[in-house]
C-alpha cells in the first residue's frame, strides 16, 4: 500500500494592519516625576558642578558652572523675586 499525504491548503498570512486611530504618547506631566530635579552635565550626566563666577545684574543673578568631572562650563540665571 501506497502512504498518500493529505494536502492543506495553506492560508497567506495576515498583513498586520495599522491601527485606525494614532498611537498617543503621554505627555511629561503623566510621566512619572524624575527623583532628582537639579543640573545636569549634558556631556557626561554628571550632577556635581563647581560655581567659578558669580554677576549680581538688575533683577537676576548669573552663575557660570563647571562640571566636576568633564569640565564643561554651563551658565545659570537666577531671577530674583522681591517680597514686600
């Protein structure tokens, strides 16, 4: 006796189909809050800066900082609020 195979038809796979309606990221303020809010260092993402100058102008205080580790310089403003 002869052993004959039994043929199925095969399906063409689905196309994976893009969903009707946008895929929306949530906002920075759904995400959950970083544990640190301070600088920085945008080269190395050392936290740890030096103040090597400091100017007094009307009505804000710049600083220049530089990093710990890398040395990259960042300048700061700081606005100065009056209570009365």
């Amino acid at each position: 006796m002869a052993k004959t195979a039994k043929k199925t038809k095969s399906k063409p796979d689905k196309l994976k189909s893009k969903p009707d309606k946008p895929v929306v990221k949530p906002d920075k303020l759904d995400e959950a809050p970083k544990p640190y809010a301070g600088l920085e260092c945008s080269r190395c993402g050392c936290r740890h800066f030096h103040t090597t100058h400091t100017t007094q102008k009307k009505g804000f205080i710049r600083r220049r900082k530089e990093c710990r580790n890398c040395g990259k310089i960042i300048n700061t403003r700081e606005e100065i609020e009056i209570l009365a």
